[in-house]
C-alpha cells in the first residue's frame, strides 16, 4: 500500500465484498455494525436527544400560562359574633398569564440553547469518527496480530526442523554440542514468541468484540483509503472547515455570548397581562339577614397588566453579568486551545501517515535482503563456510522484518484513518455506509430536533427508552485460531 493507492475509495469496499466468502468479514461490516450497535456511540445520539430539549425548555418560558385551582373548605368552628359565615364553600380559579417582555432574556435563552444544540452535534460527529477510528484500529490490529502469528509458527515449525537436522548431523560427528544448543535455544525462544503473540491475538480479538459487538471471522484486506490529502497545509486547511471537535468549540464560544445577554436582562423591567377568574359556592350554608336570602354562590373575574421593576437587587444582575462574560472569555480560549490541538494532530497524523508508507518501502526491502541472505547462508553451510548459528541468525533476522512489515501495514492504514478523522472527514457519509452492501441507515440527529422543537403539550412524552447497543456476554472467549490459508 502507497500514497497513491491510498487515493482510491472506500466504496470499493462493496465490490470485493460480493466476491468475498460468506463466512468472511470485511472492514465495510465492521464499521456497519459498530455504526448501528456501540454502545458509545449509542450513548452519545442520546444525549444529543436530551440536548435538543433545552429548545423547547427555553422557548416555554415565553409562552402562555394556564393554571387552575379547585378547592374544598369546611369551616369545623366559627366565631360565636358571626351569622352571616358559611359551614363550608368550594372554590375554582383559572389564572391565564402571558408574558410580553423580559428584557431580552427569553429570546436569548432560545438562541443559546439553539446554538448548543449545533455544537452537540458536532460532538455527535467527533464521537462517531472517533468510533470509527476504534473500529479500523482494532479490525487492523487483529489481521496484524494473526499475520504475526502465522509467521511465528512458521518460524517454530522451521527451527524444530533445524534442531532436528543438527540433532541428526551431530550424531553423526558433523557438527558440535554446541550448534544442537543454539539450535535448541532458539526453538525456545521461538516457542515463548509465539506464546506472547498468541496471547496478543486473544487481546485484539477481545477488542475487535468491544468495539464491533461480534467477534472477527476471516477479517479480509481492508479497502485503500479515499480523500487523502497532498501536504499538511491541505490537511489543516480542510481541518479548520470540518473538524467537529473545533466546530463545537465556536457553537459554545457563541452560545456563551447569548448567556451574557441573558444574564444583563435580570437588571432590566418585566411586563405580563394576566387574566382570570373565580366561582365560590357555599353549598347552601352562607348565613342571610333578615327575611331577604343569601345568594349562595358568586363568580368573579378580572385582568390586568404586571410590570416589574427591579430598584436593586444587592448587585446580583450584575455579578450574574461578570460571571457569563468571565465564562463567555473561556470558552474563547478552549475555542483557540482546540484550534491548537487540532493543526498539531492533523501534522503530526500527516507525518506519521506519510513516515509509515516509507517505512513500509523500507520493510519490504528488508524483508527481500532477509530472504536472499537466509538462503545464502544455507547454501554456504553446506559447504562448511557457515555455522548453524549464522543460519539462526539469518532466520532471525528473516522474521523481525516480516513482523516489522505487518506491523508497518497495519500503522499506515491506521495512521490514514487518523488522518481523515482529524480533517473531519471520517463520518457515516463521507465513508458512504448507506450505499452498496450491508448498507446502514444513517442517523440524522436533526430529525430529533425538528421533532421536539416546537413542542409546547405538557403531556407529549416519548416512550420508556430501551437499550439499542447489544451485549457481548454471550460471545464466547476468543482464542488464538487463524484461518487456514488456501492452497497457492
């Protein structure tokens, strides 16, 4: 894999994936299943719901309000100079306020809370890529860690022939003690290899079920990745227009402006109408004078205008006003903090993305030299001009560079992938996960918004949530079994 390779789609994804095995998982599944069933990622479209409603709670306050009040009161002792109080009496108030002005206040709310709801689907973004990159690590760490296996079973597997041909030669006077050590030494060395890359393999799978939800079967070549770029200064340059990390941090810095407004209101007058009314009734027992009868029932109603106006309140607007500037300053500063993050993320991705495709060039020459050497030396020590150690030497080095090459793969791709995640450029969409086979269906935290926003009934609640990532305490325990490899 190269720089220009890497060029290519994604989506290719789909069209080796209608060849692939049925039993066989590719990169396009994994990221598919992570999308639909992480727990995180789950956790985090839920909170953005919850955030959504800080709309609606911010607009009710601005709206009408309509109160109600019944009650029931028995008088159980009366004064003995009263003749005209009643036993008993029901009482019903309705009360309709509507607020006409708040100096600001509300109509600020609703823009903060507005402009939060944008930052926090930008963090939704960031959550999601960061799923994503989990997603493309682990599935890579496990094509990884079996590549390491199989090499070092191989390479038990060769030595024990080894120690078997210089047990056999120094039976017979051809070789030393000495060499059937070596030979030995190494074998164990080899075995206590494979031990610590089988235990390896366990871990990644583990991981793999973590982060997916299922466990890996046959995972196939990940596809080259698409959309990256040619320098570093294309990189952040893409960064500071996508990134949702720092796309959150300008919605917080404004909403932070909005809070000031808010809080400068509390010093200023509030305006409301009000209206209402009320039925009494004595049920009979109101007390009358002289020959005329009381009327046992009366209703009353009445409507107005309420102004308040705050003379002084101990300094308390003002402080309020200070506290959400000082605030209004941080989130100013996060703003740049993050910008700094991410232009020192994307270069530092950049470098490694671009270190690691060398490396890999590198690698496979070495790998190629290994090879070449290894089977020199054992053309040599057929002839007596090299030692069973100098073969050891050279199946060693053999080894160390295969591993440094999987290894190499493995953190170009991941690096790629890091690299996009950091330009904002590693989402549903742009890895285009509703097209093509085992497509998804995208979440679109708007339609949430679009729902709730202009609610205003008191009783429209939404069903008891349920969880919707799945568990993994059924997956069994992974082990280090690899796939059998086809016959060339």
């Amino acid at each position: 894999m190269n720089a220009r390779t890497l060029r290519v789609g994604l989506l290719v994804a789909s069209v080796s994936a209608l060849t692939a095995p049925a039993f066989a998982d590719d990169l396009r599944g994994a990221l598919v299943a992570a999308y639909q069933t992480n727990p995180s990622l789950q956790a985090a479209r839920a909170n953005q719901r919850a955030t959504d409603e800080s709309v609606p709670i911010a607009r009710a306050s601005g709206l009408p309000s309509l109160a109600a009040t019944a009650s029931y009161t028995e008088f159980v002792k009366q004064t003995s100079n009263s003749f005209l109080a009643p036993s008993r009496q029901t009482s019903n108030d309705l009360s309709l306020s509507v607020p006409v002005f708040a100096g600001g206040a509300i109509k600020n709310s609703v823009r903060a809370a507005k402009t939060r709801v944008l930052a926090g689907q930008a963090d939704l973004q960031g959550v999601e890529s960061g799923v994503f990159a989990q997603t493309v690590a682990a599935y890579m760490d496990v094509i990884r860690d079996q590549a390491i296996v199989g090499l070092n079973r191989s390479n038990v597997q060769v030595l024990e022939v080894n120690l078997k041909a210089t047990t056999d030669r120094y039976e017979i006077g051809d070789v030393t003690r000495t060499d059937v050590a070596q030979s030995n030494s190494r074998l164990a060395l080899a075995r206590g290899d494979l031990r610590t890359a089988e235990a390896n393999l366990v871990a990644s799978r583990e991981r793999y079920v973590q982060v997916v939800g299922k466990a890996p079967v046959d995972l196939q070549p990940p596809p080259p990745l698409a959309g990256l770029p040619a320098s570093p200064d294309d990189a952040v340059d893409i960064a500071l227009a996508n990134n949702p990390d720092l796309l959150a941090a300008r919605q917080r810095s404004k909403a932070a402006g909005y809070d000031v407004k808010v809080a400068g209101a509390g010093r200023l007058p509030r305006v409301s109408v009000f209206t209402g009314g009320n039925y009494t009734n004595y049920l009979g027992t109101l007390g009358s004078v002289g020959s005329a009868g009381a009327t046992q029932g009366q209703t009353t109603a009445q409507a107005g205008v309420q102004a308040s106006i705050p003379l002084f309140q101990g300094g308390l607007p003002a402080a309020r006003e200070r506290q959400a500037q000082a605030v209004e300053g941080a989130t100013m500063e996060q703003e740049i903090s993050t910008e700094r993050e991410v232009i020192a993320t994307v270069r530092s991705a950049f470098t490694s993305w671009k270190a690691a495709n060398d490396i890999i060039a590198m690698n496979q020459t070495a790998v190629e030299a290994a090879a070449l050497s290894l089977e020199g030396v054992r053309a040599e020590n057929t002839v007596g001009n090299r030692t069973i150690l100098n073969i050891l030497d050279a199946e060693q080095e053999l080894l160390r560079a295969q591993v440094q090459l999987v290894a190499a793969r493995r953190n170009a791709y991941v690096a790629g992938f890091n690299l996009l995640a950091a330009m904002g450029k590693a989402q549903a969409k742009d890895l285009a996960l509703d097209a093509g086979p085992e497509s998804a269906v995208l979440y679109d935290p708007q339609v949430n918004y679009d729902r709730v926003k202009g609610k205003i009934w008191d009783w429209a609640s939404d069903p008891a949530p349920k969880p919707v990532a799945t568990r993994t305490v059924d997956s069994p325990a992974q082990d280090a079994t690899i796939p059998a490899q086809p016959a060339p």
